[in-house]
C-alpha cells in the first residue's frame, strides 16, 4: 500500500478527491457511512456526488429513491420516486458497453441535489439492472470503466469538491473499478472476528491493483461501527488500531438507532429528526468530514 502521511489522500486520475467505501463483509455500516459522510461535507459547504455502485442499491433505497414503504403510509419514501425501475439509461449503461444504450455518460444519470428537498447531495443511483453487471464486465477494460466515467464527467464541466463511491460488499469487478477510480479508501467495520477477517481479504486485494494497475492507492480512515462498551469490542478495535492506526484515523460508532431510522425515512442523519438525539452521529460525521477536509487540503466553504 501506498506510503502517504497518515490519513492522507491521493490525488485520481481527475483531480477531485475520491474516496470509496469498502468491506468484502454485508452489514458493516459501509452504506450509512458513504451517505453520512457525503451529507456532513455538504453541511461544509462542499459540492458532493455520491454514487451507488451496490446492485442492493441501498444507499440508494436509504436516500427514498427506491420501493415505498407498504407498511408505514406515512413514510417519506412514499412520495418520492423509484429510480431503481426506471426504463430510462442507468449506470449499467454508463459502465458497460449495453447493446440497449450506447455511449451513456455519468451525467446523464446523475440526480442533482436540488430535484429533491431531502437531498443535501447529488447522487448518481442503481438500478435493478445491476444486477447483470458481474456478467457483462467481464474483461480487464471493465475495470477502468468507473475512471473513464468519471473522467468523461469533469470534461462534461461538472466540478465537484468530493466524490464518494459505496461499493458492494464483496471482492468483485466493480467493487475494484471502484477502487481504481477513487485510489482512497475508507473502511467500515463491525469489531467482530467476520469483520476482522474481510479486512485482510480486501487489504490483499489492495495491494493486487496497486500492483496490476501501477496506481497508489491510500487509506484515509476507518468506521468501527455498533461499537459496544465490553470486552469483546474492545479486542477487535485494539486489532484495528494495530493494523490501521498508523495510517489513517479510527472512528467508533456506538450501536445507536439513529441512523438506521434515518436511512428507513429515506435520509441523512442530518435531514432526519425524530424524538431521539442524533448529536452523537452528527459530529461523529462532522469529524469524519473534517478529517477528509484535512486528507486533500480542502478547507470547509464558508456560507
């Protein structure tokens, strides 16, 4: 892995700071993470694209930009569209080179932040169609596919101050172009062996693009999620600090219900109020976005 400072980014291919979320292992907080700290760097003022890069789509799902909620009538997601069935192009047509739709650019599937009222930032969805991806980017070009978008993206004028990809959970081809797009990673974790266990996978194969793809690529921070106060917690978060500590900061999330009820309302921590305190979450992304502020020498705008 690269030998950059501590918690210090690497500029892509496009000149704006990217970072993708990742870890092999489901249910690591990876999701939330991607989305919450997109929502605290637009609460600094920066212009931020998130994109979904999950055929699970839940990042988009937990911005309400997917199925309603037939249990709850009164759920902001029931006003909101469903994006992930749309027949227009997608971002299968963007990544690969679809027979229905050639030549579809990022841009044009991208839903600026001020279509919707909740949204503090602009998001490039999934889409059901995903799912076909695992078969249809099946060459080493596919890899670069991200990177190319992106590219083509600043060309198109779209000036963004970050960019923040949530990966799938697993080792596949797209979770690599993402990878390879970004060149920074943030891990999220639950301190848990599983967790422990994915990190070594994913950190090998780090190391295989960097390698395969002469490229660095740097780590810029970790999220040890549903952190408990006992024992066992303690141990794995120990672990984390001996293996990552030295590169990037180490943030603890405590098991909380926040979140998960923002993401079931189809929003940010920072759009969602309800009777329990979100104070603990928010700063906790507040700092996450200061520290990647600090990672690209990027100062927070002021109003």
């Amino acid at each position: 892995m690269t030998e950059s400072p501590r918690g210090w980014g690497v500029a892509p291919s496009t000149g704006i700071p990217t970072i993708a979320f990742g870890n092999q292992k489901g249910g690591t907080g990876k999701t939330t993470a991607t989305i919450n700290s997109a929502a605290a760097l637009a609460t600094h003022g920066h212009n931020v694209l998130a994109i979904d890069m999950d055929p699970q789509a839940d990042m988009t799902k937990g911005l309400g930009l997917g199925p309603g909620d037939d249990n709850d009538p009164s759920s902001p997601k029931n006003d909101l569209p469903n994006t992930l069935i749309t027949d227009d192009a997608n971002l299968l047509d963007v990544l690969v080179d679809n027979p229905r739709t050639h030549d579809t650019s990022l841009s044009e599937i991208v839903i600026e932040a001020d279509e919707y009222d909740h949204l503090n930032f602009d998001l490039a969805p999934s889409h059901k169609d995903m799912g076909l991806a695992r078969d249809w980017m099946d060459d080493a070009n596919a890899r670069l596919s991200l990177k190319l978008a992106l590219e083509e993206l600043v060309e198109d004028g779209y000036d963004y101050d970050f960019i923040l990809i949530d990966c799938p959970p697993d080792l596949s081809v797209m979770t690599d172009a993402a990878f390879i797009a970004a060149q920074n990673v943030f891990l999220a974790a639950q301190t848990q062996a599983t967790s422990r266990d994915a990190l070594d996978d994913l950190w090998d194969q780090l190391e295989s693009i960097e390698d395969n793809q002469q490229i660095e690529i740097a780590i810029v921070g970790l999220l040890a999620n549903m952190y408990r106060d006992d024992g066992q917690s303690q141990k794995f978060l120990n672990a984390f600090d001996e293996s990552f500590a030295s590169m990037a900061p180490i943030f603890k999330l405590p098991m909380r219900v926040a979140i998960q009820r923002a993401w079931d309302n189809g929003r940010d921590i920072f759009e969602w109020e309800d009777a329990n305190d979100q104070g603990v979450e928010r700063d906790l992304f507040l700092e996450v976005a200061e520290t990647m502020e600090r990672a690209f020498d990027k100062a927070q705008v002021e109003a």
